[in-house]
C-alpha cells in the first residue's frame, strides 16, 4: 500500500478544503493509504473522522501572508519576513519529520493542497519522492498574499521540488505556466451534484429571491452586490430580497452600510451554513461577485441547483459561464444592477438561463469526472494501478 502524506493549512470547510477532501475519499478507496496534516482542530476533523482518514496535528508553516508589512522601512521588512519564514520552516520541518519517525512512515508522495504550506519541498527531497502541488488561488489577485521571501524566489523553490502543479482553471494555469512551465496541468474542480427541488417550483412566490454565498471580504465582492441591490430599490423594486450566506471580516461593514442605508426590508445576513445545506431551490437569481475567482465552485453550486447565475466577468468565472447562454457576466456594479433587473423582469428567459446552465455545469464540472483525472494523474507518477 503506498502512502500519500498531504498538506493542507486550512481546517474550515472552504471550498479548496471540501474539493481536497473528495480526492483524498476517492484515493483512499482506490487503496491508497492517505496521511493528513493540519495546523489545528477545526469543521474539517468531524468530516475526517466520517471519512476515516488518519490525519495529525503539526506546525504548518506558511509561504504567504494576507497581513499587512509589519515595518514601513522595507529593507527591515525583508529582513524580518525571511527570518521569520526561515524560524518557522525549521520548525514545522523538524515536527514532520519527527512524527514520521514515530509513526514509521516513509511517504511515496507528497501532496501539498494550495500555494501556501511550505514544508512539502523538503519533504520531497528528503524522502526523495514526488510532490504534486494543488493550486487553488490566484494569489495576488485573489487573496493579496505577501510571500515572506518574495514571490519569485519562492516559486523558483518551489519548481525544483514539484513533479506536478495541478491549476483548478485555465485562469490559474496561465498565471501559474511561467514559473512552473510544463508541470502545471489543467485539471477543472468538480462539484457534487447536491439534489434539491426543482427551482421551477418556486416561482409563483411574491418576491424576487436573488443569493449570494461566500466569504463576506473585500475579494469577494460582496458590497458591490449591495450597491446593485441599493440602485434596484431606487428604481422602485422593493419587491426583491437578497439572502447573503457567509462569514467573515467584512461583515460588521456590511451589516452597518445595510443599516444606516435601509436596506434591512430586502437584503439579510443569514451567516454560515455548510454547502449542502443552503436552499438554493427557494432563489431566482444567484451573483458570483468575486472579480477574481480561481475557479468558482459557488458558480457551479448555483447552475447545478437551476438558478440563473450573474457573474463578475473576472478569473475563472468566464470559464464557467457563457455570457447570455448559460449565466450573464458583468464589468461593473451598473451592469449588475441592468442584469439583475433584466433578469426579475424576464422570467421565462431566466428560467432558460437555469437549465441551460445546469446541463452545462453538471456536464463540465462533476465530482466524478474531477475526481477519475485527479486519481489518473497520481496513479501515473506512482505507477500504482
């Protein structure tokens, strides 16, 4: 039995966590042996125990931070960054290694899930096995990361440990390509096919449902949405509703610009809910905001359900939607507002929308399909059948 020792420093349940979780399911089945490393507790550990993967708790140490310079002289912030960087790496390194001695395991593969956990380009050297990276972000775009010790040095490290760097869109391969040439391989997220009733069974209900879900930060767009929303009510539509689902940093400045504009009557904060759980059955409309998504599993969630999607023509999203055949796409907050009210206004042409979208998007972008070339490209580089 070959044993897969897999990095992630994410213990939430995010959609680069859930899509990992469904490889390591389906590697585990094919009969590998799957160790997992975390940083901490967190949602993932109750899925890890119903999927019966052995995983541990080490020090991970990170390539990039989301914070702020420390120090304005930007001679002493590099300085600290890759001092930093280097205190940590030993010591995440030196945790690894001294589990793996205990527990009596020699990895055949190392799988590192997003640009972010570290300790995998030694691993691979050490052990002298393969290392395939999962790269699930865009990184500048997406999540502003400031890597401790540049970004180009680290890449350039990172290529000389990697066999593989697998990019969830075309978008992510072709930022990723000039660093790591031809390793980088397209291989498209999927998505289980959560069923649900038909949308169509909803839609003789007074208001206008429109939904949004995601992370409530700056990258996510969420306040241009509000914007929109806040023009339609201008225009006279106070029968429409937006549900927001979600967490995060941003959500006290939401709440607040809700409040004081009076908007409380259509938009409401219904907080964290896991995936399967939302009722995107009850919506008309849903709007990927984000103008820089690496991939979009929110978008294929949406089409999946039936509904209609508007989404920011930014990252990944044009990969997902075909603008006005399968979803619409927009450039600004004024063509969300247009496109929504097109679309509260025109219900037989969003309900085409929908199904077109839901052929398109459980054709494209299945669990299976995504599943069957993720287990095809580690059974190659083991040779394992």
């Amino acid at each position: 039995m070959k044993t897969i020792l897999t990095l992630c420093c994410h213990v939430d349940l995010c959609g680069a966590v859930q899509s990992m979780l469904s490889v390591l399911k389906s590697l585990k089945i094919k009969g590998y042996h799957i160790i997992l490393l975390i940083p901490q507790k967190g949602k993932i550990v109750q899925r890890l125990d119903e999927m019966g993967i052995e995983y541990h708790i080490v020090p991970i140490n990170y390539s990039a931070t989301m914070n702020p310079p420390r120090f304005k002289n930007s001679l002493i912030n590099s300085i600290y960054n890759r001092l930093y960087f280097i205190k940590h790496e030993i010591h995440s390194d030196f945790k690894i290694i001294k589990l793996l001695h205990k527990l009596k395991e020699k990895p055949d593969l190392i799988y590192t899930n997003t640009i972010i956990p570290t300790s995998g380009i030694l691993l691979s050297k050490l052990y002298k096995k393969p290392h395939i990276i999962h790269i699930r972000e865009l990184s500048d775009e997406d999540f502003h990361f400031n890597f401790y010790i540049g970004k180009n040095l680290y890449l350039k490290i990172l290529n000389n440990s990697i066999n593989c760097a697998i990019c969830i869109s075309q978008a992510v391969k072709d930022k990723f390509t000039p660093y790591f040439g031809n390793k980088t391989k397209l291989i498209y997220n999927g998505v289980p096919n959560n069923e649900q009733s038909t949308i169509q069974q909803e839609k003789e209900q007074q208001n206008v449902k429109i939904l949004f879900v995601g992370r409530l930060s700056q990258e996510k767009g969420v306040l241009d949405l509000i914007y929109a929303i806040e023009n339609l009510k201008k225009l006279g539509y106070t029968h429409i509703r937006l549900d927001i689902w979600g967490e995060g940093v941003e959500k006290e400045i939401i709440l607040n610009y809700i409040n004081e504009h009076n908007l409380n009557h259509i938009i409401s904060l219904k907080g964290y809910c896991p995936a399967n759980k939302i009722p995107r059955h009850k919506y008309d409309i849903a709007v990927m905001s984000s103008p820089h998504e690496a991939f979009g599993r929110v978008t294929v969630e949406y089409m999946m359900a039936g509904i209609p999607v508007i989404g920011r023509n930014g990252g990944a999203t044009p990969e997902i939607i075909i603008d006005n055949e399968t979803g619409l796409l927009y450039n600004s907050v004024q063509e969300l507002s247009d496109k929504l009210k097109y679309l509260i206004d025109n219900k037989e042409y969003r309900l085409k929308i929908g199904e077109k979208g839901k052929n398109q998007a459980t054709a494209r972008f299945s669990e299976e399909r995504y599943i069957n070339e993720v287990t095809e490209l580690f059974n190659s580089i083991l040779n394992y059948k």
